[in-house]
C-alpha cells in the first residue's frame, strides 16, 4: 500500500505576503509640470494659476498621480502644494516623482500601514515572484517592519524559500 502525499507546504503554517497585492492594482498617470512653465523653464505664477484653474482635472479621477517636471527648471514649492490641491479631491493618491517613483511611495505607504500585530510570532514568507517589479525599499521596509514581530523570515514562494531571519529562543 503507497503512503498518502502530504503538502507540507499547506501543513506549514506560513503567513504569505505579496508586497504586489498590497500595492494593489491601480492606474497611473504622470502630471508632468513642464507644460505649465513658460518656455518649458520657468513658472509664472499669474499664468500658472489660471492653468490649473482651467486644466481638465477629470481625467486623473481615480487614478494615482505621479508629479514631476521632465525639465530641468526651478520650481517653486508653493506650486506642488496648489498641484496637490487640485489633485486629491479626485485622484486615488497623489505622489511626488515619475511613475516608478511614485509607485514605490505608494507601496511603502501601504506597508506603513499594516497591522502588524497580525503576524505577531508566525513564520511570514515575503513573496519574491511577481508581474510587477517590486523595488528594493519595499524589500528592505518589510524585513525593517516584519522583524520585531515574527518567529521568521522568509523570501520567495512557500514551497522554495530562502531563510532571512529567525527570532533565536
């Protein structure tokens, strides 16, 4: 008589996070401010308010926003808060930095914000394989996060991990 297959890694007790899923999927958009400077170098103020006035602010609705200036030209501060005015009664969030910048603040948000008392002494796999790149901050944020409260690190898939920490004792 064969012996029956056990899944192991169902039997395991692994705690499963996929820095991807907790981004989540969203659109994104960039707000690019070089075609709200004159002569693509500098901002005047009078103009650029009307600009922002008169913009079509419906299009980022819902999506996450990434802010930036493809040229080099001096910005003032005042004029990323008066973009951020604009932006967040309709978008899904609002980030500073091209749209790989941005994805990047929007997931080590999302990390900051997890309850982590979740995982409090349980073995946490960091799921390593993804459609979407995942960023080394995100990684290191994690671990940072995951450390003080968890039996165990991991990286990978639960059936093929790579040891990163465990709690001695």
């Amino acid at each position: 008589m064969s012996e029956p297959i056990i899944n192991r890694v169902a039997e395991s007790l692994l705690t499963t996070i996929d820095l991807e899923e907790l981004a989540g999927k969203k659109e994104w958009v960039l707000f690019d401010m070089k075609g709200f400077l004159f002569m693509e170098l500098i901002l005047k103020e009078k103009v650029f308010r009307e600009q922002l006035k008169d913009h079509d602010w419906a299009q980022y609705e819902n999506k996450c926003v990434g802010v930036s200036c493809s040229v080099d030209a001096i910005i003032p501060m005042w004029a990323y808060l008066l973009i951020a005015v604009y932006l967040q009664p309709v978008s899904a969030g609002v980030y500073f930095g091209n749209i790989e910048e941005a994805r990047q603040q929007h997931l080590l948000a999302k990390i900051n914000e997890l309850d982590l008392s979740v995982f409090s002494d349980k073995r946490v796999v960091v799921k390593g394989c993804g459609d979407e790149p995942i960023g080394e901050a995100a990684y290191l944020s994690i671990a940072l996060k995951l450390r003080p409260f968890v039996k165990s690190i991991m990286y990978g898939e639960p059936c093929s991990t790579v040891p990163i920490y465990k709690r001695k004792g």
